[in-house]
C-alpha cells in the first residue's frame, strides 16, 4: 500500500514539491496535554514498551496539527538497556545510569543482544502505529549515534561537556573503540528490523557530536555513523542529525545519507555551501522562536523556506522541541509551511 500524503519521502528522494514537507523533532512531547494525561499515569519505560501506548503516543501530535510523517515514540536509551546497562529516566531529572561503564571490564560486560527478542515490543509498537496511520503519511524510526550513546553510557546522565565520555574515549580509546563497535553492530541489527517493522526512514540522532573537535569526530562519531548508513542505505532511506555538527556535513553530504539535518546556528546559506548544495537538508528553526508571538513565528518560518529553497528541504526545528511551547505556537509553525506559496 503506498502512502497518501509522500511529501517527506519525495524531499529525502530530491524529487520536486509542491511545498516542503514539515515534522518536529520530539513533536510528541510534554507541550502536548493529551501526552502529559498519559504521562500522569504511566513511567516513562512503560510508555515505551507498551504498544498501545507508544502509538496513540505516537499519533497525539498527527492528530493536533497534520504533520507530514510521524515519529515513533521511543527513545534512544533503549539500546543500551538492550545491551545490558541499567537505564532510568528519572522525572525531573532525565536519564540515569547508575552503573555507568568507565574500564575495559565494564565495556567486556556490554552484550549485542538479539533486537527481535531484546526490542520486540518496539517493532510492535510499530506495527501497531502503522495501523493507526492508516497508511496516510510516513513514519519515521530513529536511533541515537554511538558516540551520542557512549555519552550516556559513560557519563551515566546528561551533561554539557560529557567530559567523563570523552575522558574515555581519549585515555581508552582501545576499549572505547570496543564500545563504540558493540554500539553500532545493535544499532544496525535494530533500524534493519525496525524497516522490517514498517517503519518508511530513519533518522540517527548525533545529539552531542558538535561535543567533539572535527578530527575527534571523524575517529569516535561519524566512522560510526558511515558505518550504519552503508549497512541501511540500500534498504532505507536514512536522514542524519548532527547537532553542532556543521563541519561534518561536507563529509555527511558524500555518506550515501538521503538527507541531513541542521541545526540553527548555522545558516541555510552555510549549510547549502558545506554540503554542497545537492543534498536535501532538515531543519533548523530554533525551538526557543516557538516562544515568539505565532505571526512571527508564521513570517520566520516563511523566510527560513524562501532561504533553503522549497525543493531538497524538510522543515523542522533545529533539535527538539522545548515543554513550554503553547498549542498556537507549534499550530503557527506547521500551518506556515501548508500554506506557502513560492514567492
Ligand atoms: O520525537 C519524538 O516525538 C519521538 C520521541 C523521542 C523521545 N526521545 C521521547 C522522550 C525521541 C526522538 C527521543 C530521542 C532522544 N532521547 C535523544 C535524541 C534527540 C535529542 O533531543 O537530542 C536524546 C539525547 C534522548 C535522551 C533523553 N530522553 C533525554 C536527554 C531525556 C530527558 C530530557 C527531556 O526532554 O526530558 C529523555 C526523556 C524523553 N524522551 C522524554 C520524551 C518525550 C521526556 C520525558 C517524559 O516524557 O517523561
């Protein structure tokens, strides 16, 4: 069955539009009211493991604002519950590793599991999103990099510098190495089922690669990520988020990536001119401009279009969006690009 509305997947193709498709990066998030009642009652993992959950979860924001594509609900922390390291999302906190790996022992005691037994309940939850899309738009599957993964997994939280993960990688970089190659080996076995699932792209998540200086990129993130777009391209198309990351997308532009995300510090102009101008880009409003009255949101939006150009382009925020954006704002932002007109 082909998708009604395949203004997504014809952007990441490079095919002509009639308007630039648009989604949010966590466009199922705590804005929503409708995600905070089901949030009230269960934890967060529940959310994640329980299919009816994850799909109405899923379809909340379709439902609100007619995005053009979904995203699954999930997170990037499944992997490395998965591969056996106790992850916690602690309310107010965020995630919570309390035995993080920092030694060549931890790193032997991380297993690459079996995602179809491990990660079952994400290909149902899938299947059971697909059903309540009714083939109208795509869905998106996604997986954290695993550089953003090791960060967790060796920080144990979140953090601004991850200098416990990078103090690792450059004082171990043999079994940081280790670790990195365990990572993506899960990551490929997962998206590949995930395609299997039905999910129509995924986006690989490299939320702290612009943590790193662009050699140490190369080395400990981006020969990572090469790695799980040559193992997916064939079969998927695969949208790569940087964030910060703007001296890679040169090298991310020759990956065999269908399309690659932006955040907002850089320009459209910049990131046209680093990737070289033939591959489609995704971003890159600032998610704190959803702060901004909806007419400016409207007019910003409009611009960012005018600026990136309509063709090769998928709108979205720069990362994701923040809990204390109102309904009206986010509504301004997608109706902006259903209602542009090519000036
Ligand atoms: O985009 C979507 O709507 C799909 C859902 C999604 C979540 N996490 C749900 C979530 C996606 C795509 C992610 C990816 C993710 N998770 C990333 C990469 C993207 C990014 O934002 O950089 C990262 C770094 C994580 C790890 C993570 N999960 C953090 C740092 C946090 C806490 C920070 C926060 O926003 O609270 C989470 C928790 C989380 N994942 C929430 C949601 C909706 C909020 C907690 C909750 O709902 O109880």
């Amino acid at each position: 069955m082909s998708i009604k509305n395949d203004l997504f997947l014809r952007a990441l193709k490079g095919e002509t539009v009639e308007r630039p498709p648009v989604w949010m990066m966590r466009q199922a998030g705590r804005y929503l009211p409708e995600f905070m009642a089901i949030r009230e009652k269960y934890d967060f993992f529940t959310r994640c493991r329980t299919p009816e959950l994850a799909s109405e979860i899923t379809v909340q924001p379709i439902r609100r604002y007619g995005m053009d594509a979904a995203i699954l609900f999930s997170d990037i922390l499944v992997i490395p519950q998965a591969m056996n390291i106790e992850v916690q999302m602690k309310p107010n906190f965020g995630p919570y590793l309390p035995n993080p790996v920092h030694d060549q022992k931890g790193v032997d005691e991380v297993i690459v599991p079996d995602v179809n037994v491990e990660l079952d309940y994400v290909m149902q939850a899938i299947k059971a999103t697909k059903e309540l899309l009714n083939n109208d738009i795509p869905l998106i599957g996604f997986a954290g990099s695993p550089w953003t993964i090791l960060c967790y997994v060796v920080q144990g939280q979140g953090s601004k510098t991850f200098d416990k993960a990078k103090e690792f990688c450059f004082t171990n970089p043999v079994a940081a190495h280790q670790l990195l190659q365990k990572i993506t080996d899960t990551t490929i076995a997962y998206l590949k089922a995930k395609v299997k699932a039905g999910v129509n792209a995924v986006q690989v998540f490299d939320s702290w690669g612009g943590m790193l200086s662009p050699v140490d990129y190369q080395e400990f993130s981006f020969k990572y990520i090469q790695q799980i777009i040559d193992a997916l391209k064939e079969e998927a198309l695969v949208i790569v988020f940087g964030k910060g990351c703007w001296f890679a997308l040169g090298d991310m532009a020759k990956s065999g990536a269908s399309a690659l995300g932006v955040d907002w510090t850089c320009s459209a102009r910049n990131a046209r001119y680093l990737s070289g101008g033939n591959i489609t880009l995704q971003g890159n409003f600032d998610p704190a401009r959803l702060l901004s009255p909806p007419a400016v949101i409207k007019k910003m939006v409009t611009q960012m279009i005018n600026e990136f150009g309509k063709d090769k382009y998928v709108v979205n925020l720069g990362h994701g969006i923040l809990p204390n954006v109102p309904l009206d704002n986010a509504k301004a932002f997608i109706d902006a690009v259903k209602e542009y007109q090519q000036h």
